[in-house]
C-alpha cells in the first residue's frame, strides 16, 4: 500500500452488526455513494462530505477493540453509501486489518472496477454484492447504471475466487416474479463465486429518513412484500439448485 496518511469519510459506526456478514461484524458505513437506488434505505449517505474522518489505522485500531465479539467467522465490514468511490482507503483499511488478522466483507453495488478497486479485493476474504434487478431497463430507471456494471464486478471476483453472498432486495411490482428469480438462478449458476444467496425483503422504514433530509422517496407508494411472497420467490430460488 502507499498512501497510508489517507483518510476516509465515515458516516456511522456499528460495533456488533449480525446482518452484514458472517458471524459478528464491526461495519462502517462510508459517506459517498455514486447510485441512487429507488429502494435505498441510507439517503443519508449519498453526499460525499460532512463525516467523520478516519486514518485506517485509526478505524483498524478501534475495530480491534472489539475483536473478542467476532468468533471465528466475523470480524469487519464495510457498507455504505458506496465503499469503492473511497477504494483507496478501503483497500489500506482492509490491509491493516489483515494484518491484525481480521476477517474482511465488502458490502457493495458492485458498479465500480478499476485497479484501485482491484487492489482493494487483494485484501477482501468476501463480498456481499447486490444485484438488484436482472434487466438493464430497470438498472438504467431505478439504480443509475447499467447492469452490466455489476456483472463486470462480478466476473472479477468469479475470476479472483473470491467468495460472493448474493443480494437481492424484493420489490412488489418490479422483481418479485418468476422472470425475475428464474435469470437472478442464471446469474448464480454461471459464476462459481457466488457460495450464497439472500433474498431481502423491501422495507419502508427509511421514510421518515427522506422526511427528514427533504427528499422525496419514490417508492413511497409500493407495498412491502409479504412473508408468503417471500417464501414463495424463495422456494423457487432454491428449485434444482
């Protein structure tokens, strides 16, 4: 690594996270984030500016404290926001960490690839990559990329054998059908990486988030899925796998 003075904008904390990786997690949301994904439940990290400021020694320091809490499977996780735009941090972050022998996971969107980012998952043991639709219109319409983006990420870590949890938020009226299950199983079945699959139901909580920031949340109006929906779109992730 060769910067190591660089800093990182942080814009939360959480010292014992379950749900954002194998076992126990110390995960830092970072500031920043290039999408702007319908169902996004963090607005609050979409600007680049305005948080907290780390060396990664100084965060790597003080996720050791906590290192009695992950057990043999957890230890770090980086989320956001969108941790490739601060690649460069993330990968002297996770460097440190290795170091100290804690375990990394990537929390990312996966639409970002370059050698800064490459460098990065030299020190990334897994990724949580979400792959939020599996047609390009809807990418284009509710994300702000094209798919293709993530599918690139995804061959990088397919060909760096780089362990993958597949993520999926379900949205009633835009991927939770059949079509939708029976290409996000195609996506699974080509890249050997991927180890995991989640199916996530779409929350609304965040409302009170874009409420308070002066954001309209554009969807407000779709419903949540429901727990048979849910199983039901599980059941057939899981048919002939």
């Amino acid at each position: 690594m060769t910067n190591c003075g660089i800093k990182g904008l942080v814009n939360s904390i959480q010292s014992m996270g379950t749900l954002d990786g194998p076992g126990v997690r110390f995960v830092v949301f970072m500031q920043g984030c290039n999408l702007r994904c319908g169902c996004c439940h963090n607005p609050e990290t979409w600007e680049l500016s305005g948080k907290a400021e780390y060396t990664a020694k100084e965060l790597a320091e003080k996720a050791e404290k906590f290192r009695t809490y992950f057990g043999k499977d957890g230890g770090v996780t980086l989320s956001g926001g969108e941790p490739l735009l601060q690649a460069e941090f993330a990968a002297e972050f996770f460097c440190e960490c290795k170091r100290r022998g804690i375990n990394t996971c990537l929390d990312t969107s996966g639409s970002i690839l370059n050698e800064t980012v490459l460098s990065l998952l030299e020190y990334t043991d897994r990724v949580l990559l979400d792959i939020k639709y599996t047609n390009d219109e809807q990418y284009r319409k509710f994300v702000g990329c094209e798919m293709a983006k993530p599918l690139e990420f995804l061959k990088a870590l397919d060909e760096q054998s780089i362990p993958v949890t597949l993520r999926q938020v379900i949205i009633p009226t835009l991927n939770d059908n059949p079509q939708n299950i029976a290409l996000l199983k195609e996506i699974i079945n080509n890249h050997r990486c991927i180890d995991k699959t989640e199916l996530l139901p779409f929350k609304k909580l965040c409302t009170v988030k874009y409420e308070k920031l002066g954001i309209d949340f554009g969807f407000k109006d779709i419903p949540e899925p429901t727990p048979q929906k849910m199983a039901e779109l599980e059941r057939m992730l899981s048919k002939d796998m």
